[in-house]
C-alpha cells in the first residue's frame, strides 16, 4: 500500500497546482527544493492577508510535489523529469516542473537547492530578508538579485555551485553577506557589486574556464589573492602575494576576493 500511495504522489497534476504558504509570529520561511531537473523562480508578494504567499507549479511533462509545514513553516519540493542527454536550459525550462515562489512581502527567507538541471532559476529578493542561501545545480541559469538592503547580516557562508551554464547576480553587497563560495565549472559569470559596499566581504571563485565580469563601485577597498594574473591592467597595484586597489576610500570597507583555480576571459570594471 505504501509503494502504491508513493506511486500516485509523483503522477504529474493536471493543470496548475496552488499552495499557499503563510508566516505567523516568525517571518522565516525554510524553502528545500531537491530533485533532477526544474525550474525556480521567486520573488516578493504583497497580499492583502499580511504573511501570506502563493506558490504556483506547473508540472508540464516531469511530476515530483510542492509540500507546506504550516507548523514549522517549511516548504519541501521535489522535481523530477525523464531522463535525457540533453542539459540545455531552453529543453529544461520547456520540460521540466516550473515553480513559482510568490513570498510573503518582508518575510525571511532560507533557500536550500539542489538540482541537476535547472533551466531557470531567478530570484529577486526585493522586500525580501534572506537567512541563508544554498544553491546548487550542474547546469541552468541562475539570476540573483538583491535590489534592497537585507536586514540582517548573514554569518553563514553563502554558497553558489553552477558547473556549467551561466551565474549572474546583482546588488550583492545589498546581502551583507559576510563570506560567498561561489563554484563554478564552465560558463559565463557576473558580479554585480552594487552601488556601495555595506560591510567588509569575502568572496572566494573556485572557476575553471569561462567569462568573468565583476563590477565595483569606484573608491572601495578591493583585495586580490590567489591569482598569478597581472591585475595592473585592471586598476591594482601588487602588494606582496596580493593586488590592492590603487584607489579607494579610507572609510570603505574591505572586499576580498580570492581567484582560484583557471580562469578564462577576465573583465574588471570601476563604476
């Protein structure tokens, strides 16, 4: 009976399936969403039930579920899709479950992902606070954007694994993240640093081969380790082992970012 029941929980729904999702006392949502092959995308939603959000999902030709723990405020998914050779986003994002995170305006938000495919992943965390972000995927495209300053500052490592696809996030500093890990494999990489430097942060890029863009605000305080690149062309002076921003503001605070491993293309910009 339990095989059977296991059975039917992952035949695809027909049409759009709707899960709303709530806070009561406690602003945190924990959000774990696991499987082979998905699409993700979350923002803000302003409802005129204060606390309430919706998620949509569209199961299109995978199965798998979307579950909320209205007690621990825990939303679980699992994505599956059949099998295929073919890893390209445009295949994923026709295919495979789409789901859709409207949050709760101003909740706090714990993001756990992991999938092998995900042929869109976008999240806007406008009028949004973020407790803890873990994405995970080996291939996709994933679009971070912080366009409002968190509330508080996250301790914990951020972690960003793409293996092949293409990473781009913007507004990071609007995070106040203290420490990123982004991994990645082969693809196309930007950074976004945003308008101002809010605390002193450390990134550290384990890439391979691909194209890397980050842009920083004119006048902070940039350090580079890890790299045998010459890194004068870019507006740095070498310090010892390390690059140092020619030019910065005394009061800004420190960027640190580490370059390991190969790199490909390489794009520095002041801004």
């Amino acid at each position: 009976m339990v095989a059977i029941l296991l059975f039917f929980a992952f035949l695809p729904p027909s049409g759009m399936e709707k899960t709303t999702i709530f806070f009561q006392e406690d602003p945190s949502i924990r959000y774990s969403i696991t499987g082979n092959s998905g699409n993700v995308i979350l923002s803000a939603h302003l409802s005129e039930e204060a606390g309430s959000g919706l998620i949509q999902t569209d199961y299109q030709k995978g199965n798998g579920f979307v579950a909320f723990d209205k007690n621990t405020q825990h939303v679980t998914a699992d994505f599956k899709k059949k099998f295929s050779f073919n890893h390209l986003a445009k295949a994923i994002r026709k295919d495979a479950p789409k789901m859709k995170i409207f949050a709760p305006h101003e909740s706090t938000v714990d993001l756990n992902l992991k999938l092998i495919d995900l042929g869109i992943g976008q999240f806007n965390f406008a009028n949004l606070n973020v407790s803890h972000l873990d994405l995970d995927a080996r291939f996709g495209e994933v679009y971070l954007d912080f366009p409002t300053e968190n509330k508080v500052i996250i301790r914990d490592q951020v972690h960003i694994h793409l293996m092949a696809g293409k990473l781009e996030i913007t507004d990071l500093a609007n995070l106040k993240a203290e420490k990123w890990w982004i991994n990645g494999g082969v693809g196309d990489l930007s950074l976004d640093i945003g308008e101002k430097l809010l605390k002193k942060t450390e990134i550290r890029l384990d890439l391979d081969i691909g194209e890397l863009t980050i842009n920083i605000p004119k006048g902070t305080k940039v350090e580079i380790r890890g790299t045998s690149r010459k890194m004068d062309e870019y507006g740095f002076l070498s310090v010892g082992k390390e690059w140092i921003a020619a030019e910065y503001h005394q009061s800004s605070p420190l960027l640190t970012i580490h370059l390991l491993g190969p790199l490909g293309s390489l794009n520095i910009n002041w801004k």
